[in-house]
C-alpha cells in the first residue's frame, strides 16, 4: 500500500515538474544568465522544506485538529532552475487522520498558503505510524541535506525540466522516520537522481536514478 502511495506521490511530483516545461530552448544563451541569476533566489519567498511544513500544517490543523502530516514536495513552477540553496517557492503538502480516509493538500504558492482541499476519501484507512507527528521530528533540513549530498556524489540542478534541486519527504512506516529526498540529476542531465536521507539522523538511506525521456 505505501508504495502504491510513494508511486502516485512521484507521479504527480513529475506532472508537476512537466507544467513547467513549456520553455523556448533554442534560446540558450538566455536561459543561462537566468539560471545565474536563480543561484540567489527571493529569500522572502523560498523556504526550506520544514519552513513549508509550519506553514502547511497550520492550516491543516485549521481544518481539523487531528491532523497529520502524510508526505510532500517542491514543485516546479519557476522559470529559471532555483533550489541550489535549498529552498523552494513552491510547495504541495499532504495530510490526513490516522484511522480514516481523509486527505488533505495545502498548496504553497511564492512562499504562502495558498489554496486548500480537504477529500474525504483520499486515502484509503491507514495507521497512525504512516504519518509524521511533527516538523519537529526533522532534525535536518533541506539546505544541510543538500549540502551533504553535493558532497556524498555527484549531483546536478535541472536546466529545463525537473529545473534546479526538487525535494520531497514521506515517512518510513518500518523504521519509523521521516525520509526527505534530494532531488537532481546526473551530469548529461538524462537520468534523475534520488537521494534519501533519514531526517532523524541526516544519514544518506539510499541513492536511485531514474531514467527520463524528455522531448
């Protein structure tokens, strides 16, 4: 079941990304002084993925008391690549109720709540150690994962498609920890790298890439 989760989960992280494609590519030399300019982002408006958490998980809690949080990701909206510091202006973050079947998103959008949806048959009924209690259960955040990943392998931002670093978390129901995945890609820019860290202990989990067929 969880990994049906996880696959869904991925599969809407790269529609995500795709939304964002619809670029001109013959214009290179545009594209990299934007790129240039994306090494320093708006502060104001990107945050860090516990930073999205605090902000989603409010108005979750809004929304019902019992609320918890199930699993997220960047997404890729921007223009130019961003992420290289960590940090994202945009965000979708899921939860629900451990014993029932309700799901709810909070999309951030610039670096603010944005728009909310409560389906109240969005997952199916799953236990309380699929969900995480807290931002407070991540000891390590999105900068210093990324920083430990430039360092543990190589590791490259997006240019037009999955653009700069993405990142997402979702729990580990057997080990009982939050995961938060580095999101890049290899040098030649064909194949996504995942790199999962345990966000208890800031250890690299496990490394992954995954082929990708971009037109």
């Amino acid at each position: 079941m969880k990994k049906i989760y996880l696959l869904l989960f991925f599969c809407v992280f790269l529609v995500s990304c795709q939304q964002s494609t619809d670029q001109d590519t013959t214009k290179d030399s545009k594209i990299e002084s934007e790129a240039e300019v994306a090494f320093f982002p708006d502060t104001e408006m990107s945050l860090s993925l516990k930073e999205a958490i605090e902000i989603a998980q409010k108005e979750a809690l809004k929304w019902n008391k019992e609320a918890m949080l199930y699993s997220g990701n960047s997404v890729d909206k921007d223009d130019t690549p961003t992420g290289m510091d960590g940090k994202r202006k945009h965000w979708n973050i899921e939860f629900g109720i451990p014993g029932k079947t309700d799901f709810y998103l909070v999309t951030i959008r610039d670096g603010k709540a944005n728009e909310k949806a409560h389906v109240p048959a969005g997952f199916e009924i799953m236990p309380k150690n699929y969900f995480i209690a807290s931002v407070e259960e991540f000891k390590y955040d999105t900068p210093e994962l990324l920083k430990k990943g430039e360092k543990i392998t190589q590791i490259y931002p997006g240019d037009t498609f999955a653009k700069g670093y993405n990142f997402s978390f979702s729990k580990d129901p057997p080990k009982n920890i939050p995961i938060v995945n580095v999101i890049g890609w290899d040098q030649d820019k064909k194949n996504m790298i995942y790199l999962e860290f345990n966000a208890v202990t800031g250890e690299l989990e496990g490394e992954f890439e995954k082929e990708q067929y971009i037109n």
